[in-house]
C-alpha cells in the first residue's frame, strides 16, 4: 500500500516533539511542561489557532452548503440566511438529519469507498459479552451524538472536513447467533477497506472484534505491527467459558505471525474484575502490561513513553485498540463491565493523541453501550477518542492533506 499509514511507516519511532527534534512544533501541540515555559499570549494554543484559521481554508464548507441548497430547496421567503435549507440536507441543526458519524457522507455502495481516505465502520456484535450485552447499539450511539460535532478543533487548529476525506460506511453485517462467523464477515470489511486504501475507524461492539479486525489488518502492514491497547481489562485468555470471546481477543491477534506478542503494551489495566487468567498469558508472553496504579504513580506521559518504545520496537506499524472502560465509569457508564478508578477522560485523550502521533495502521473503539449511558456520555467520550486520533494524523501528516485549500 502507498498509504502513509501502512507499511512503509519507518520502524525506527520518530521523535514526538519539537524539543527533540530542535523544530517547531506544529500548531496545537502541547509543550511538555518540564521543559518549557508560558511567557506570553502569543504560545497559548487557541491563540495558535487564531493565527493558523486562515490557512485552514473553507472550500468544502462552502460546497456541502451549495449542496444542502441544492437537495434541500431554498427555505422560506421569511428566512434571512439564505444558506439555510427547506428540508435538511447538512449539518444544522444537530438534532435532525439522518445520522451518520459527524456528519460525514454515507458510502452506500462500498465499491467507491476508496475515493476516501477514512472510513468510520460500525461493527455491532456484542455476543462475545461475558456480562451485561448492549454494545450492537454502540455505533449508532456514537454516530447519534457525533451529530452535534463540528469538524473544526481550535485545541489542533485544523478542520477534518477540509483537510480528510472520511465517509461513513455503515455497519459490517454481523451474525447475531454465531461469533465465528461475524468474525470472518468483520475480517473480509476490515481487509477490503485495507485493499482499497482506506485508513479504518472501527466502532464496536464488544472487545472480541479486536481479534478480527487485526486478522484484516495485519496482511497489509509489510513487517510486524505493533498493538497499544487502553483496557481497565487484559483480554489475553486463551478461551472464556470454551469460546472466543470478548475476554480473548490479543492471545489470538499475537498468534497472527506479524502481530508478536513482544509488540502488544496494554495499558490501564487492574481492579478485581476478570484479570487473573490473562496475567498468567501475559506473563508467559512477555507483553507490556501498564497498570493504572503505574498511571498514578508516573503519569501519563512517562507510561506512553514505555508503550511507544515497545510497540514500535522493530515494528511497521501500530494498532490502537480503545476499550471506553478504561475510563472511570463516573465519566463512561455506559459499557458492560463497568471497574471504577479508571483514567480521567482528558488522561485519555492525551495518551491518545500522544499514541497517534507516531501514526496508526488502524482504530478502534469498542464496548460502548448505550443502554446504560447516562445522558450520552460515554457516546460523546468514545467519539472525541476518535475524533482526537484522526485530528493528530492529519496534524502530524500522516493522513490527509495536512492544511486546507
């Protein structure tokens, strides 16, 4: 593939910051605070994006409002804004349309998905749950509440609609009655969109996806891949209760030939629900297990440090896998096996972007369940984790065209 985001990522991990390199930092990136000093208005990030909107450009705006006029029909003679629609075409108002993630346009004939460079996929199985179902409405949770996202972040100073073209391509067609199944048809999605170039966001669904769609990923990277997994819970069990399920997903993805096991960092993980058997594998594997008494202790950024170097240690790529419990249910209740004194959601989001900043092979965000969501929180938390990832790609240059025209 010719995408910056597969196998020709170099194996060697780039230095993450400006510091280290003796450059500038690009637009919205923190400086680390050990390192540098706040001595005027001027270094504060928004005043950043106030100075780069210029360069963001508006074209894609301007078309998709051209088009809301052009399939909607012009609005009422009363109406001032003449941008404005008689029937919803765009993306106001947030509480109408048909949804689709962030508003994004709908691939209905997968055959041209590779006129884009992402792809947000909903991969809604959820029987491979060993407590409490309900992450198949994951996806459309997220997709419902991303309606209310705009693409432009002035924490990055970019616009993902103006520089990426990402569409929606509707959910995998899971088989509700058998997980082995709905793992071939989630690996054969996930491996066409590969083929076809395209840089996936998969939103789960239970965590037993994470092993089929590195089984789709993993042909396509030209050397090993590494995987950074954010889980209160390890998942490296052999078999739970005699089948695969959404506790087993890395022992099998580390059995892939380039997915060694030497490449999978898990981070989050503790409590006292579900780990012991997992400990025993990771232990006989050697994987790279961070706790969040780590997290405590060292911070947030000294343990993404660790998990970078071992992820990337000799490999072409990196896999991120986000499970939404690794965040404090006070902040994400909306997920089947809920283990208090997980990550703070802003920890999250920096570890996240700290991770793709280095550059991804593929994402995604599982065990969203909306049933237990609390004013859609976990929903809101799930889509900014993919939201931040893909932002910091483009920030960072390796997915779309980096500034707008």
């Amino acid at each position: 593939m010719s995408k910056k985001h597969s196998s020709d990522k170099k194996a060697k991990r780039q230095p993450s910051t400006a510091l280290e390199t003796g450059g500038e930092r690009p637009p919205g990136q923190p400086a680390p605070n050990t390192e540098r000093r706040l001595t005027s208005r001027d270094q504060l990030s928004a005043m950043r994006a106030l100075r780069d909107l210029e360069h963001v450009g508006d074209r894609e705006r301007k078309r998709r409002a051209e088009r809301s006029l052009d399939l909607g029909l012009e609005a009422a003679p009363s109406v001032q804004d003449r941008s404005i629609s008689l029937f919803v075409r765009g993306d106001q108002p947030q509480f109408a349309g048909i949804n689709t993630f962030a508003h994004t346009p709908y691939c209905e004939n997968i055959n041209d998905v590779g006129q884009y460079d992402v792809a947000f996929v909903g991969a809604p199985l959820d029987i491979g749950t060993t407590y409490r179902t309900g992450t198949r409405f994951g996806p459309q949770g997220v997709r419902r509440i991303s309606a209310a996202y705009d693409s432009y972040s002035p924490d990055m100073g970019l616009d993902l609609r103006e520089q990426l073209k990402i569409c929606d391509a509707g959910d995998i067609f899971v088989i509700p009655a058998n997980l082995e199944k709905s793992f071939d048809q989630i690996d054969l999605a996930v491996s066409f969109l590969h083929k076809k170039g395209v840089f996936p966001v998969i939103c789960g669904g239970d965590h037993s996806i994470g092993y089929p769609n590195l089984r789709g990923t993993a042909p396509y990277i030209d050397g090993p891949v590494g995987i950074i997994h954010f889980d209160r819970h390890i998942d490296t069990l052999d078999r739970d209760m005699d089948e695969r399920m959404h506790t087993t997903p890395w022992f099998h993805a580390t059995n892939i030939p380039n997915c060694p096991p030497a490449n999978l960092v898990q981070i989050g993980i503790g409590g006292w629900i579900g780990n012991r058997g997992g400990i025993k594998v990771a232990r006989e594997r050697n994987t790279t297990v961070i706790s969040i008494f780590d997290v405590d202790e060292w911070g947030i950024d000294e343990c993404i440090d660790i998990a970078l170097e071992n992820a990337w240690k000799g490999a072409k790529a990196v896999y991120l896998s986000f499970d939404i419990d690794v965040v404090d249910p006070g902040f994400a209740p909306g997920t089947g096996t809920p283990e208090p004194g997980g990550l703070l959601p802003r920890e999250a989001l920096r570890a996240v972007r700290r991770v793709a900043r280095e550059g991804l092979c593929g994402i995604e965000v599982v065990e969203i369940a909306p049933p237990y969501d609390v004013a859609d929180i976990t929903s809101h938390l799930g889509a900014r984790v993919m939201m931040d990832a893909l932002g910091t790609l483009v920030q960072y240059g390796h997915l779309g065209n980096g500034r707008g025209e």
